[in-house]
C-alpha cells in the first residue's frame, strides 16, 4: 500500500489519541445540567457526532439535544479538552509518515475549535498540514464530507489516499470517497464493527501503520 507520496487522513479521538476521560466527563456533566440521568455505559460515543448520540436519550428534542451539546462544550473548554493521552507509539509513527513523505491531515468529528488546541499542543502538531471538524460555519460536518472536502483541497487521487481510525464512521466515509480505510484496533472501535465497515485492512499498533504506509 505504500507510495512515494499518499495523503493519509486521520481521526483524532481513539486513533491519536486516548480522549475517553474527557468526552465521557463532559457528557456525564451535559446530563447532570439537564436533570437527566446519564446511560452507565458512556464509551460509545466516542467517535459519532454529538447530537447523533444525544438525539435519543432526549426524546429528539431540538432544544433540549442543543442545550446538552452546549452544556458538553462548556466543560470541554474549561477543561475537557486537556483531558487526553496520546497513544504510545504515535508520535514515531507519524515521524515515519512524514519522512516518507506524506502528507498528513486530521479528519475529526471533534469540533474544530476543540480539536485545534489539542493538536496544537502535540509535540508533533507541524507534521498535520490541515484539521478538518464540523464547524457552524462550514457544510462539512460528516466524515464523508470532511474526507471529500480534504480530496479536493490536496487535489489528490482517492487511490492514493488513506483513512485511517478506530470507528465505522471512519471506514464509512472513506468507502463513501473511494478511499481505502485503515481500521486501528487501540481505539473504541472493534474489530468487528471495523471489518463490517469495510476497513481495507486492521492494524493492531501504530507501528503497523509505519511498515504499512512507510515501507
């Protein structure tokens, strides 16, 4: 799979990083604001769009799904967004990706204001040329359409671009844009959900990802 010069696309939440503390505290603190009484298994949303997951719980209310994701990002500002650990083995991964030649972007469903921070504090955060996240102000809030957005701004080929996360959102919008998916099995996601997805193929640690893309 490997090229002289791909555009490998990466999620942000359970593919660099592990953000579980976070978004779990700060969806435990959304329900708390409301009254309502939080699901006990809250591992599951990470990756899927907020509202997508909250939608449910509140009876697809507008308002009340609209006031949780504002409750959510209150925290998430104050403090979620430090609430994350890179996972080991990422940081020589990318390296290798980069003197390979590559060209690196992030493609989050992780708001844009929340996720830049977080990746500007990366000791690696130069080797990313562009972030992509849902943004009020952009059309692009689905990872096929984040992933489409990014094709045309690289002007790359689908062939020779890679997705690469943890969820089936993930693989779903690579197989959306032609682009082959890159299942990693250290996130949320598993094993299962990943292949159903369609994943191109599963890594189990990131330096799997280097011999893949960087050999």
């Amino acid at each position: 799979m490997s090229s002289p010069r791909m555009l490998c696309l990466f999620d942000l939440d359970g593919t660099l990083i592990d953000s579980e503390l976070g978004i779990v505290s700060c969806v435990r603190h959304a329900f708390e604001q409301l009254g309502v009484p939080a699901p006990a298994e809250l591992r599951h949303w990470i990756g899927p769009p907020l509202r997508h997951s909250f939608a449910p719980l509140l009876d697809h209310d507008p308002a009340l799904v609209e006031a949780a994701v504002e409750h959510y990002h209150q925290r998430f500002h104050a403090i979620g967004w430090r609430e994350h650990t890179v996972y080991p083995g990422i940081e020589a991964m990318i390296q290798r990706l980069r003197d390979a030649g590559h060209e690196l972007a992030i493609v989050t469903s992780k708001p844009e204001r929340h996720a830049a921070p977080i990746v500007q504090a990366f000791p690696f955060a130069d080797a990313f040329v562009r972030l992509y996240g849902p943004d009020p102000n952009s059309a692009h809030s689905e990872k096929a359409s984040m992933i489409a957005a990014a094709l045309a701004d690289f002007g790359a080929d689908p062939e020779q671009t890679v997705m690469i996360g943890d969820r089936h959102f993930d693989i779903d919008g690579a197989v959306a844009n032609r682009v082959r998916g890159i299942g990693v099995l250290w996130g949320f996601g598993s094993q299962e959900e990943l292949e159903q997805a369609g994943a191109h193929v599963l890594v189990n640690e990131p330096s799997q990802l280097g011999d893949l893309l960087a050999a």
